[in-house]
C-alpha cells in the first residue's frame, strides 16, 4: 500500500495550456497518498486544464510536474494510464456496448496487449460494479443510459484501472443527491482506505468543503496555496474571486464549512436610493437588509450582537454596524455609535425585533431622529414586543408623535423608502 507520505502529484511552478498559450501560470501543488485536494474557482480559470496537464491532454509549458515521483513527460500514455484513473465533467457513448464491456476497458492498462481479462481483473471488475452501484446496469448499452449513470460507470471503469491518483471533473454534475453523496463517500473512503490521492474540480463549494482535506481556488491564471476548507473558503475570498457576498459558516450537523450566497456584486442596482439605517436583531431585520442593498440603498445596521444572524449578514454585506460581544446588551459605546450612525443616514427603519433593557438604545436612537426630521419607518406594532415596562411603547409613541409612518411589513417598510427616496411625503 502507497504510504500516505508519499506525494502522488506534484506541480511545480508549472505552466499548462494549449497550442502554446498558458490557461495557468506558476502553479506550484502536492496531492499527497490518501488525501483529497479540491480545486475550486470561476469557469474557464484552469482548473480543468490542470488536471489534464497530468493526463497529457494539455501541454506543459513550464515548470516539472512530476506523477507517482516520476516527471511527467517521460511517462508513456500506458504508464499514465497504470497510475491515473480519470472521471471526465462529461461522459458520452461513443458507441454501443455493454456497460460491464465498458467497465472493463479500464483494465486494458493492466493487461499485454489482444489478453483476455483472467480472474483477478473480472472480480476488479465487478468490485468496481458494486462500489458505484451499477451492477444492475451491467448488461444494458451504454447509449440507452442517462448521463449520471454514464457518470458513475466511468467512475467504475478508472477505479477498475486501480490508479494510485484519481482525477475527478465535475465527478458528481448529472447525479441525484442520493448518487452524488454516495460517489463522494466513496472517493473519500478509497482515500483513507487505498491510500488514492484524489485531486477534484468542484463547483459546489458545499461538497468541496465536505469532501476535501485541503481546497486550492484557481483564478485569472494563478492557483492559491491549498489550504484547509476554513482557510481557503472565506466570505472575503468568495467575493474577491466570484464576485459574490456570501455568509460562510460551519453546517451544524457536518461540521463542514458551508456557504450561503447573499448577492451578485453585479445584482446591485447602479443608482443610489440613499443611505438607510436598519434596527434589527435576533434575525428580524436581515431578509430586509439584503433587498435594500439590492436594490441600491447604502445600509447601515444598528448595535448587534456577534453571531446573531443580522450580524453575519451585516458583515457578509459590508454594512457598517455597532458590534457587541454575543449576549451582551448595549453599553454607552454601542448606543454612541448608533446614534451617530442614525445621524449619518437619510432614513431609519426599525424591523419587528423585540426591545428589552439591553437593546431599548437602539429604539432611541430611531426617536431620536425622528425628533430630529429624518424620514422613520416602524415595521408592524410595538404590542407584544416591549419588555422593557413601557421604556420601548414610550419611544415608540414619541418617533410616531415625531412624524414616523408605520408600515405593516418589509413589503410595506420598502415602499415608504422609495417614496422617500422619490421625493414623496412622509
């Protein structure tokens, strides 16, 4: 068995592309035995092209690359084939055949040439059928099955090559859910079981967190260092590199990191309707926050607490807010910069968030300017939301007597924005 200290793949400072012309540039990465290195990043940025430099499908332009400790371009496609088991992004019958025939084409590599298949390769063969559950498709053409069962039997013809790397593009694109955590646990088992080095390109940032001992993200040109999942997948790398604001946190029941787009930097509108403060928490205020961003509204949030769900969108948005430690109430600094947050905003919006003594502050700022002129919108009623002994009703009152508008629900908080923004009457 390959000893998991042993580096399968190993880039250095390479160069690949085609017909002369570099898709990606200084690319320096191990995939060491019994690891799964993800590869991640927009379309057309390499990640593909990297795994077929191993496979000779793309030139190397520079650099060595070097598979199973021998340098790459002295490996004969036999050779490759010994070491490297490939699942393409897209697998296709060229021509009809019986799936199990097509499963075991991937003993060819094993085999002197015009050899039949002895015992050992057949129960290769039909250990390769069952890990991938396609045994029940043994005997049907290839060219009457779906393209996810077409994925899996491709997968079983590489592992029916038993390689020591296995290149995974897009391995789980055409499957059902069930399949696709199937084939993944799979991959992962033959990992840490096999010792295989897998080296696979994700667009689901979810499954590559969950599958991947370490991600790379390649982009215009150049691959990052690999880094564990924390590491590489963060809400400040997922804009730079996708140009989308996301909340990255960690899936309760996996542990896994796990990502949840937010917004299109591009989905922004391009006119500012003007600057807006929002007072939420306890989750009240974020679906809220995100159309307003939307839809061109420069946000800002109120005193909330770390890791509260408005908080982590707040940060997720690039809103300005008044962070307090998690379970805290407000202090006088907290309410300070809330005040003068409500100073810097054209309009406050106050969500149906409920007040109590360590919140209140908020609230008084959204009187305080409303006294002051600026256009205030309270969502829904203070009924049943003031836990305060009427500290909370006793604002409330004073931003309405003040001019605030009351509207029944975001739908309705937005409407009154725009008609401020469009020079309407409060």
């Amino acid at each position: 068995m390959t000893s998991t200290r042993d580096i399968l793949l190993d880039y250095r400072d390479v160069a690949v592309g085609y017909a002369g012309n570099a898709v990606v540039a200084g690319a320096s990465l191990e995939l060491r035995a019994g690891e799964v290195v993800g590869l991640v990043g927009p379309n057309g940025a390499g990640k593909s092209t990297l795994l077929r430099a191993v496979t000779g499908d793309a030139e190397l332009l520079a650099g060595t690359l070097k598979i199973a400790g021998a340098d790459s371009h002295v490996l004969a496609p036999l050779e490759r084939a010994r070491l490297v088991g490939v699942v393409p992004q897209q697998v296709t019958a060229a021509f009809s055949l019986p799936a199990r025939d097509f499963v075991e084409m991937g003993r060819h590599a094993r085999l002197p040439r015009f050899a039949s298949l002895g015992k050992h390769d057949r129960n290769v063969v039909d250990e390769a059928l069952v890990l991938t559950d396609t045994a029940r498709l043994a005997d049907k053409p290839t060219d009457e099955l779906s393209g996810g069962d077409l994925q899996r039997l491709s997968l079983a013809q590489a592992l029916a090559q038993e390689p020591q790397v296995l290149l995974l593009d897009e391995p789980v694109s055409h499957l059902d859910l069930n399949h696709r955590l199937q084939i993944l646990d799979l991959v992962r088992l033959l990992a840490a079981d096999k010792g295989i080095g897998v080296l696979a390109v994700f667009h689901d940032l979810d499954l590559a967190a969950r599958y991947s001992d370490r991600i790379a993200v390649v982009a215009e040109g150049r691959i990052g260092a690999a880094e564990t999942p924390e590491r590489a997948i963060t809400a400040e790398s997922l804009r730079t590199v996708f140009g989308v604001r996301a909340v990255v946190g960690t899936d309760p029941v996996t542990g896994a990191v796990s990502v949840t787009p937010v917004l299109r930097d591009g989905a922004v509108a391009s006119h500012s309707r003007g600057s807006v403060l929002i007072i939420g928490g306890s989750g009240c205020a974020a679906p809220l926050m995100r159309r307003l961003v939307l839809s061109g509204w420069q946000a800002s949030a109120g005193a909330l607490n770390v890791g509260d769900a408005d908080q982590v969108l707040a940060e997720a948005l690039g809103v300005r807010y008044a962070s307090i430690p998690p379970f805290a109430p407000m202090d006088e600094d907290a309410a300070a910069a809330v005040a003068s947050l409500a100073t810097d905003a054209d309009a406050v919006v106050v969500c149906q968030v409920p007040f109590g003594h360590g919140n209140v502050a908020n609230l008084a700022a959204a009187a305080a300017a409303a006294r002051a002129g600026k256009h205030v919108v309270l969502v829904g009623d203070i009924e049943g939301r003031d836990f305060t002994g009427g500290v909370a009703e006793s604002l409330w009152r004073e931003a309405l007597d003040a001019g605030a508008v009351i509207a029944p629900d975001d739908d309705g908080a937005e409407a009154a924005l725009v008609s401020f923004s469009e020079g309407g009457k409060r």
